[in-house]
C-alpha cells in the first residue's frame, strides 16, 4: 500500500507539473515581446534558449516557473501587470515603434514609460485616430486574428458627390478589389458639398489601406481619414498624438469582444 501511495502521488505531482506547462510563445507574448506571430519568429530565429539550450520548435511547452529562458541572451519576465492604450495618431506618424529614417512613430507619442507596450493593427502614414496599445500578447493576437472579425469605424472625406446608392452598393454587394471582394458593414454620408462627402463606414476586414481602396476604386479618392472606434473601444474626447489607459471595464469589454 505505501508504494502504491508514493507511485500515485508521484504521478499526481507530474500531472500537476505537465498543466504548468505553456508553449513558448505564449510566455513571450506574456513577457511582452509582442503579438504571438511576432514570438514564433524570435524563436525559429534562434533567438532563445531554454535551461541552456536553443529551442527552435514552434509548439515548445515550458513551465516559466521552473525553467530559466533566455531571449538574446537575457532571461525573460513574465509581466503579470498587463496595460492598454488608446492612442490617437495623428497624420505623418509611422504605426511602429522605430524608424531607421527618424520619423514620428508611436514611441514618440507614448514615450518610455510603457516599454513593453506594442500596437495591435496599423493605420497607414496618411490616416488618423484610433490605435490600441498593449503588453498583453494574448489579447494583441485575438484583436489582430481575422477570426474574430473586430469591427473597425471610420471617418472618411471623399473626393466628390457620394450618393445614397453608392454607400448601399457597397454594403450590399461591395467591390472587387485585386486580393478579392470587400463589403462594407455600414456606411452612410454625414455630410457633402460639391466637391467632397464625409462619410462614416464600419467594416471587419484589416486588410492594407482596405477604406481608401475601396472608395479609390470606384472613383472617389479619399483626401482624409480618421480611425474612430475598434470592437466596443471609441477614440471619444482624445487629441491627436495623445493617449490614455484604458479603463478596466474597457479591458473587460474588449476581451469579451474577441473571445477571451
């Protein structure tokens, strides 16, 4: 009886050993080396060492617990702290953390206080409005996955006069563009005059630039564009190339947008 104790209890505490055990870039993503595609490239890279020795395998299970992991050579914390931003980038502002060319990046706006936080989408150099920041790699990777189609909203000022019938075309039936067919999940004009129509549209894809394509392809240039709500998230009051924290009921709601 004794040893039947001892060989269960063994096997008990493995058990409990094998569900401490992570892949490996999920505890990246959670130390903040950003979005977990962003983490499977630091490891098939080379980059990273486990108790002494170089893993390369995606799908690596860990217990960071336990095991010493090394990045570049210098050993990894999980940052239990997780912080989000709401940012609002002003035009002419690059949607990364540096440039090799000195322009404006987010770093400029945000500084050095988060250094771990990295953005979740871009808006290109031109457009405006609404980036969400964080250091939480698992909420960065369902925000940014297609799978669950967050919902973005924009302002966008067309070059022309945009009927009614255009903006039901393209939530009805949209437009094919060179990477395939598009639709819009809202549209409608606030506002027109001759020479220009300000109008709001929603959509879920993420694909590059995807608004001005879409109004560039049938023929009315978009000359402005601001970013003004991603899933439950609005840029509200924010000034341009300023930002805040997002609230804790924020945070919840977002999580709960994407499934987590």
């Amino acid at each position: 009886m004794p040893e039947q104790y001892s060989s269960s209890k063994k096997s008990s505490e493995r058990s409990d050993r094998d569900s401490e055990n992570i892949r490996l870039q999920k505890v990246l993503a959670q130390a903040g080396f950003g979005s977990r595609r962003k983490c499977e490239e630091i490891i098939t890279e080379g980059r990273v060492e486990v108790d002494g020795e170089l893993v390369t395998e995606l799908g690596t299970r860990v217990n960071p617990k336990r095991q010493k992991i090394l990045v570049d050579g210098s050993r990894i914390h999980i940052d239990d702290h997780h912080v989000t931003l709401a940012l609002n980038k002003p035009k002419r502002v690059l949607s990364t953390m540096s440039d090799p060319k000195g322009r404006w990046t987010l770093r400029d706006i945000i500084g050095d206080k988060y250094e771990r936080v990295f953005h979740m989408g871009r808006l290109d150099y031109d457009s405006e409005g609404l980036i969400l920041m964080t250091n939480d790699g698992e909420l960065s990777q369902h925000v940014m996955h297609p799978k669950y189609e967050v919902a973005k909203t924009y302002i966008a000022t067309v070059e022309g006069r945009l009927g009614g019938n255009v903006c039901r075309r393209l939530v009805r039936t949209g437009v094919k563009l060179d990477d395939g067919w598009v639709k819009l999940d809202k549209c409608s004009i606030l506002d027109q005059n001759r020479e220009f129509t300000m109008v709001r549209v929603v959509l879920h894809s993420g694909r590059n630039r995807i608004v001005r394509r879409i109004f560039g392809s049938i023929g009315f240039p978009v000359r402005r564009l601001i970013r003004t709500q991603i899933g439950p998230i609005k840029l509200g009051e924010l000034k341009p190339g300023s930002y805040r924290v997002l609230s804790a009921t924020e945070v919840k709601s977002l999580e709960k947008e994407v499934g987590l």
